[in-house]
C-alpha cells in the first residue's frame, strides 16, 4: 500500500490531504475539502506533473541566453532529464514568443517554447 | 542648458509591468504623447529575469512567465506608438515644473511632463541591513542579483547555497539554482511561518528536498575570501538568537530572501510624501501622491504579491495621469484620510479627495500577524463603509476591500478606519 | 618583472605610499611592492578616515611631530592631489566632573604638544555646536585642526602621482624576505613569490607583516598583532549626524568609539579595538557591534541601527612594546630602513615620508631632484558630483559616462572604464567600489554588481568567472550556465 501525503497549493487553506493506493490506482483519499483540492492530491499521486521554465543558449540575441518554458507541465520525474536536453539546446533566430526550441521533448508531447523575443 | 529637452503630455518612469500599464492606459485616456524612461537596455522591468510562470492568471487567465506577461504590455506600447527611452536614467525631479532630469549616452535629457507616473519598483534589503555579523567574504547575494547573474547574465553565482529569508524570490531561485546543477543546503526563515506562498514552498522545496528551518536565523558567515559556511540558530518569540541551538552548514554561497523596499530617491528628489510605514509615496484613490500631478503606481508605492494586481492599479494611474494632463481631473477639497486599524500594517491608498471619486476604489493593506477566522470593516466614524469575513489572512499576501465611489463622495470628514478583528476580539 | 631597482618599498599602505611618491621627486629607481591585488594594505583602507592633529601623542615624541606636521600640510597636499578634504575639528564630550577634570589633562596635553587652539566648551556651547549630543553632557574640549578626508582617492593620489612619475608599482606581489651580504650584511636584494629584486635599500612599511620581514635581517625588538576595529556605516544625510568628529574620553588603549562625519557625508560609528591573532580576520561579531552602538548613543542618543548601510571591520597593526614610532636605519644592516609602529598612519604619512628620505640621505643615497617632477595629480571626474552641463559635456565626448551603472551612488560607465586602466588600477570588485563607491550605497551592490563584473571581465579580457571581489580565491562567480 503506497501511501502520499499531499499539500494542496489551490487556495490558502492548504488542506493537508492523504491520499493511499497502490501507486497506480487510489483506494483512499481524506483530508481535502473541495473537488479542486481532490482533483490536485489525485494528480499529485497518480502522475504529479510540474511546469518547467528556463533559460536556453541563444545565438544572435541581445542577450547570451534567452527565456523558455514548457508548453504544459511535464511529467515531475522527466524533469531532470529534460534540463539536460535544454542544456544542448541552442535558440537561433527568428526569435518569437511561443516558438518552439525543442519539440515533444523526450517524447512527452511537450514543447519547450520561447518567451521573450 | 544642453538642448536636449523634450516634452510629453504623460511620462512613466521605469517601464517595468506597472509603467508599461500607466502608460497604455494613459494613451487610452487620450494622452498623445507618452514615454517610458527606463534604465535597462530594454522594456519589461524585473519581469524579464523572471522566467518562471505564474504571472497573468488574473489579468489574462493564462499562467505566463515573466517575460511573456510583460511582452503583452510592450507589444501594446509598440502598436499604440508609445515612445521608449531606453538606457535611461531618471536622476531627480523637479516636482514644482514636472520636469524629470536624466541622462544616456546621448546626454542630459529633460522632459518636461503634464503629469509623471513614478513606477520605479523596488530594491531587495540587504545582509547590512539585518546585520548578520561575521566576515565579508564573495559569495553572498541578494536572490534577485543572483537571478540577474543566473537569467540575464548566464552565470551560476555557486555551488553549495544557504538561502536566508522564505520569500518567494528566494523560494524560486532555490528551484532554480538546483535545477542549474548547484546544490541548495537550505532554507532559514526567521519567522515561525512561511513568508512567501505555500505553492512555493511544495514546488520549490519539498519537490527537491531542501530542508526548510522556521523560527531559525543566521547567525554568523564565516569565510575569508569566499564563503565557507554559515551558523544558525533557532530563536525566541522575539526572534533573538537562543544560545545553544546554533549549527552550521558548509556552503559557498549566502543568498538573502528578505524583503523588498519601494525604491523612492528620484521621488524624494521632487519633494513627494512618503509614507514612512512602506517607504512609498503617500496617494490618494487616483493613485496621485500629495504633489500634484505626479501619480506612483506598482512596488514604488507598496510591494505587491500578484503582477496582475500591478496592472490593474497602474492602470488607475495612467488613466488619472492623462486626465490630469488634460486637466479633466476630478478634484476635490476633502480629504479624508484612510488609516490603518487593528491588525493592519499600511493602507494604500493612504487618503481618498471625498468629491472626487469615480469609481469603485479598492484599498490595499497587509495584516500584521496572520489570523483565522476574521472580519475586516471599514468605518468612517460610526458608519460602516465595508465589512466582510475570511478564513485567513497572513502578512505574506496583500489584502483588500473595495467601496462604492458614491459612498465615498458623501464623506464629509473624519477618517476611513480599516480593522481586523479576530473573532475572540470582537466579543 | 622587473628585478632591480635602487630602493624597495615593502607595503602600499598610507606609509608605503607616501614614501613612494616623496621619494619620486628624486632620480631614483624605485619599486613599490604590494602582497594584495590592490594598494591600501589592511588598516589604511579601513578606518575612520581621520587626519589626526598630533594633539593627544606622547609628548615631546616623533609622533607627534610627524603626526602635527602633516596635519598642517594636508589641506595643500590634498589640493594638488584633488583628494576631498575637511578640517571638521574633534569635540571630546564628558559626561561627568569627574571627565571634565581628565579633559583638563588632555587640553594641557594638546597645548604643550603645540594645539594652541584646543578649547573648552561649556555645556552650552557643546549643544549649540551639535544640537544632537546628549542633553546630559556637561561640557567638552574643542580640537579644530582635526580633518577627514577620502582615504582611498588619498591613497590612489599617492600611488597614481608616484607612478606618474616613474616609480614601478608591483601588486599581488608578497616580499618573503630581505637578502644581505654574508660579510658584512648589507642589503643585496629582496626575494619575493615572483622572484628577487636586487636593490640598495628596503624600506619596510609593511605594518602588520613587519616584523616578519625584520626578522629576515635578524633585527627585531617587536611584534605586530592585529587589532580589529568594527565599524558601522549609517546613512547619509541623516538629521542627527554630528558636523565634528564626536569622542568620548580615551581609553588607555584607544581613543574610543567615534562619530565621525565621512567626507560623502556619510556617519561613520565605532571603532571597536579588540586584540586578535589572525592578522587577516577581520569579522564583526554580534556582542561588539552592539556594545559600539550602546556607546555611540551615550553621546548621540538618536543614532539607530535601522539607519545602517553597512558594518566593517578594519585591522590595525598594533606593535609590542608600544615605543615612539620606529622610523629608522639599522646599525647593522646598511641598507635597511623601517618605518613600522605607527598607529595612524594616514595621519603622519607625509611627514613619515620626509623623515624616511632625510635618514635615506644620511644613509648616503645619492639624492638629486628631478627637474621635472610633476607635482600635481587628477582624480577621476565623478559624475556624481557633475552639474547638468558637465554631465551633458562629458557624455557628448564619451557616451559611456551616460550608461549609469551604480544607481545609488550615480557612478556611470566611463568612470568604471577610467578606474580600471588609470595609475593602479582597479581589477576586482572591491577595488571598484572603493575608488568610485559602486557597490557603497544603499543597495551594496545589488544592482551595480552583475553590471560591475561584465565591465571587468570585458576591459581586462578575462572571462567573467576570474573576477574576484578582492584578492585571489574571492571570485564573484561559480560558473558560465549555458555554454
């Protein structure tokens, strides 16, 4: 039996929320007090996912690095391995918000877009 | 006298996310000419090393990064001509002429302005200003310097980290440090709460595992030419060092968290109030300080927690800096004052010209402790001008109420009274 | 490197300094060494910024002459270096009868020691001269010949004006030891961690390293340790600060905690004086920094700690036993001069100078003045104290004095760039922040500091990750993120 305590970050009451399963599926979940809250704690247990926003070496910019960040949240565990996909990464021009600098990264369907320009 | 001098109906100081809205908004109000003067090489403020998302979902309904939220703004600028003098340094003001003193590397610049909008934000408090003794080795920083260093400048400032200060500059670079290779050993919060949002705290620290210390603070940096560790200690309810408790943590780096201050020398250079509680300019429902024609908007005034809210109440001052400009702006010979009660910190707006009021005016405050269960009311003497419930209140997020214009402009005189009061008080 | 030369100095303190630049006046070969990556030593950077009068030095001693000579001599030595420069005077403030008598003993100790100016001021006269001290004093003791200065532009003066006129500086460079003649033990060379400089003559004016570099001539009736002074530096402006240096009465080892206005009119509050054995340390600590600001508020009720920029703490070169000063040849070794033990060197610098060039020519050293000696020196133009024309002038001639990078003290592009690459040069951080005061104000460096390092990095073509804060192993940065 897996169990995860969560914090949910929704709103200020930061409902303490515990949620038991067996990792893939949830068996039990108390604590919250709010559907959103339960929708958070479920998705923190099942397949907690984080947005990912940093920068990328840049060619041709006033700057030596430009700003980028994922186009959704990537899986939390991928996290890591992404940044050393970013790391290899250069941006070149024509530079525009929401141009992508790597597509479906490590196959998650994610797109790591610029956001300056 | 050089001949550079220009002239403007509206000109914003600073084009951060609180200028860039004055400005547009200004120009909607029918100012014809308005300019941004701001020191960097280009616009956006400090929203442009903030490459983490969690902007705009207010204002846009979108959760955008720094960068982009403020793009938003200076395409708009871009689109409705609002001029941009970049690299540019507001030095003084002469607030009698309106006349802003500043130079680039073209030379000494005056623009003379039917009305200023000061938006210059804020600077992060320093380690000599909470006098944390011990040596002055490299290696430590502001949170935001390293950011500048880290987003703008692409250096890593360290290897080993101790962030003092739970705010969430410090929160963020925590994630953004580690995610850089560097190892953040921890947290110290001198307060026995978290003084940034808690959504920082799971996503930036306990994501990573980085060990947060509550009622702790620094005690000591040791170090001759870089840091090499630092000493903590656990303190007391007044948050004195309790001997005995200290440990240390090798690091190589100290990055301070531990409050910003509205940045207000080229507003005391034109002779605007300041209110000595936030250290930002006194205004009234239209955003204008008490010298005329010169309005404040964004962290200059107070520190905001939501860039969203920056617009929305730059917008106000925009919109007042045209008018006044044009010299449609409402008047009034009333003013009433609006202080800060129980449990309050500050009020912004710090006065309202009763007579002159044209819309709904929110009041900004921060509480003093945090609290459960409170009502907040507004009262001018016995009359109860707001009032209303909530869970929670803690001094890490901005509150506010709103009032009606109309209950505002039938003041006649006393002061507007906004009290927290906890549940077992109001008995 | 240069390796020969006809006369060494050891140490670009105040001493070293001046010695540099009197000796330049003459046709000599002369090298300025210097372990740190900038001039200034330990105690000379980090002080009071005070030009003592020689009032309270033991009678009848050399510190005293030097010491009231000098003082005479700065207003005009500090015009023609344009180094800024205020003779504030000094109030001693007594808080009791009791203190009221010892003032009587300093007054007479001034007189006699030739400051027919000294004072006394009655209780009223004291609150009238500074409306801020303490209502419970009841009297004090004017010093008017008492003067602040700028240190650092002191300092660069001395050294800029030296090289100016063909002294050789040499920075990052650590003296280990004096050679001499195995027969009759005179001075051949000096050996340093960059090789041996042969030469005639070493002045040693290396203070707390002194008596290291003595040894190595095998005369050394002393020891240097190191006294730490903590400091604190309150705002500018501020409506309580005093326009005198403000001091209690001294103690049997130092003169006290001051309030001393500094000349950008700032308030500098302290020192402490604490005996340590690491001569690098230079930590304040909680206990002391309060016990300073208790102290200061006995004479200024309203100084607040809420008003601080910053702490520092400054090591003097304290010497044991405490004789007058050591400013000497020795007997048994030709070639050797010291100039060690003096507790304020600042002070006595000019007249240390003379003296060590008048025992250099009873020494016989040929000493033949240079015709050409040039006399004067410019600082660096600060945009900070420029008009709206001189700015609009300097920046229409160069466009990087528009590019303003420090905000709090309004230090602009071109400053930095001239800082860099005039006389000895600035080549970290510190050494920025101290010839132009980028990274001295309200922010300390929060937003002059990525700004500083990218200058350096460009105008000393090294890359970002070498620039230090002040010497090697102090780098500002870890690493290059994306490369």
């Amino acid at each position: 039996m897996i169990g995860k305590e969560v914090i949910c970050v929704i709103c200020p009451s930061s409902c303490h929320i515990s949620v038991k399963g067996d990792g893939k599926t949830i068996s039990e979940i108390t604590g919250f007090t709010c559907k959103r809250g339960k929708e958070y704690a479920e998705n923190e247990y099942i397949a907690p996912k984080r947005s990912l926003a940093t920068t990328v070496k840049a060619e041709g910019y006033s700057c030596p690095i430009i700003s980028v960040r994922s186009n959704k949240p990537l899986p939390k565990e991928k996290i890591t391995d992404a940044m050393e996909v970013i790391r290899q990464a250069v941006a070149k021009p024509p530079f525009y918000v929401g141009k992508p600098v790597i597509e479906n990264i490590l196959d998650t369907g994610v797109d790591i877009v610029l956001t300056n320009q | 006298m050089s001949n550079s001098e220009y002239k403007y109906d509206v000109a914003v100081i600073g084009a951060g996310p609180a200028g860039l809205a004055a400005a547009l908004a200004a120009k909607k109000e029918g100012a014809e000419k308005v300019v941004l003067i701001e020191r960097d090489f280009r616009p956006g403020g400090i929203l442009e090393q903030c490459v983490h998302t969690g902007f705009g979902l207010k204002y846009f309904g979108e959760e955008l990064s720094g960068p982009e939220y403020a793009y938003r703004f200076i395409k708009k600028c871009e689109d409705k001509r609002i001029e941009m003098m970049l690299n540019t340094m507001a030095l003084n003001i002469d607030g009698a002429n309106r006349v802003i003193h500043a130079v680039n590397q073209n030379g000494a610049v005056q623009i003379k302005a039917g009305a200023i909008v000061l938006s210059m934000g804020c600077r992060e408090r320093t380690r000599a200003q909470i006098v944390i003794p011990g040596s002055r080795p490299a290696g430590i920083y502001t949170a935001g310097t390293a950011q500048r260093f880290c987003n703008v400048q692409n250096h890593i400032v360290g290897r080993e980290i101790v962030i003092v200060g739970s705010g969430d500059i410090g929160m963020i670079m925590a994630r953004r440090m580690t995610l850089e290779g560097a190892k953040v050993k921890a947290v110290v919060e001198v307060m026995p709460y978290l003084a940034g949002l808690t959504r920082n705290r799971v996503q930036c620290l306990d994501d990573f595992g980085i060990p947060l210390y509550l009622s702790h603070t620094v005690v000591n940096i040791e170090g001759k030419r870089r840091v090499n560790r630092v000493t903590v200690a656990k303190v007391d309810e007044g948050r004195q060092p309790i001997k005995g408790t200290e440990f240390d943590i090798d690091c190589d780096t100290v990055l301070l968290s531990v409050g910003l201050i509205p940045e207000n020398e080229v507003s005391k250079s034109a002779g605007v109030e300041l209110d000595p509680v936030t250290k930002g300019p006194l205004v009234d429902q239209n955003m204008m300080t008490r010298t005329p024609g010169i309005f404040a908007c964004g962290n200059v005034v107070h520190v905001n927690d939501l860039v969203d809210n920056v617009s929305t109440e730059s917008e106000i001052a925009g919109d007042s800096a045209a008018k006044f400009a044009k010299g449609t702006l409402k008047g009034a010979d009333n003013e009433i004052s609006v202080k800060p009660g129980t449990l309050v910190r500050y009020m912004v707006p710090r006065f309202i010209e009763a007579g002159g009021v044209e819309r709904e005016t929110k009041m900004y405050f921060r509480v003093t402790e945090p609290a459960k269960n409170v009502t907040i009311e507004a009262k001018n003497g016995e009359e109860t001008l707001y009032h209303s419930r909530k869970k929670f209140v803690n001094p890490g997020e901005i509150e506010h109420i709103q009032i009606a214009a109309d209950q505002l402009n039938r003041l006649k005189g006393g002061d507007i009274v906004v009290n927290v009061i906890k549940d077992e008080e109001a008995r | 490197m240069k390796n020969e030369a006809d006369i060494v100095i050891v140490g670009a303190g105040a001493i070293g300094s001046a010695i540099a630049r009197e000796l330049s006046r003459y046709d000599l070969d002369v090298i300025l060494v210097e372990r740190n990556e900038d001039i200034g030593g330990y105690a000379s950077k980090c002080n009071s910024a005070t030009l003592c009068s020689g009032h309270d030095a033991p009678l009848n001693s050399l510190e005293t002459r030097l010491t009231s000579a000098s003082n005479r001599a700065y207003e005009e030595i500090c015009k023609k270096l344009d180094v800024s420069y205020k003779r504030t005077g000094m109030i001693y403030v007594a808080h009791n009868e009791e203190e009221l008598v010892r003032l009587r003993a300093i007054k007479k100790k001034a007189i006699l020691n030739g400051e027919y100016n000294a004072e006394t001021l009655s209780k009223e006269k004291v609150h009238e001269l500074e409306p801020s001290i303490n209502p419970d004093i009841v009297g004090g003791l004017l010093i008017p010949n008492e003067a602040i200065v700028d240190v650092m532009e002191l300092l660069l003066a001395f050294v800029e004006n030296a090289m100016d006129n063909g002294v050789t500086l040499m920075l990052e460079t650590k003296v280990t030891g004096i050679n001499t003649d195995p027969v009759d033990h005179h001075v051949v060379s000096v050996s340093t961690d960059k090789g041996d400089i042969k030469c005639k003559f070493v002045i040693n004016a290396a203070a707390i390293y002194a008596d290291a570099l003595a040894k190595s001539v095998g005369f050394c009736d002393y020891y240097n340790y190191p006294r730490t002074g903590q400091f604190y530096v309150l705002d500018k402006n501020l409506p309580y600060a005093p326009k005198h240096i403000v001091v209690p009465l001294p103690t049997p080892i130092s003169r006290g905690r001051l309030l001393t206005p500094s000349i950008e009119g700032n308030l500098l509050v302290g020192p402490s004086a604490d005996n340590m054995t690491d001569r690098e340390d230079t930590k304040t600590d909680k206990e002391t920094l309060d016990s300073i600001l208790k102290d200061c508020r006995k004479m200024i009720p309203a100084i607040s700690p809420m008003d601080s920029v910053t702490q520092f703490c400054g090591v003097r070169p304290a010497i044991y036993p405490k004789t007058d000063w050591r400013i000497r040849a020795i007997d048994g070794c030709k070639g050797y001069i010291e100039a060690v033990g003096i507790n304020q060197g600042i002070s006595g610098a000019p007249g240390v100078a003379k003296y060590v060039a008048e025992i250099l020519d009873d020494e016989g050293l040929e000493m033949i003045e240079k015709k050409n000696w040039i006399s004067e020196r410019k600082a660096i133009r600060r945009f900070a104290k420029m008009t709206e024309e001189e700015r609009d002038a300097v920046i229409r001639e160069n466009p990087k004095f528009g590019n303003i990078i420090c905000r709090c003290e309004t230090v602009s592009e071109g400053e930095i760039i001239e800082a860099i690459h005039k006389g000895p040069g600035a080549r970290s951080v510190d050494a920025i922040k101290r010839r132009l005061r980028a990274g001295m104000g309200r922010c300390q460096g929060g937003f002059c500091g990525p700004r500083v390092v990218e200058i350096l990095a460009r105008e000393l073509n090294v890359s970002p990750e070498e620039i230090c804060k002040n010497e090697k192993g102090s780098e500002m940065l870890a690493r290059e993120n994306r490369k």
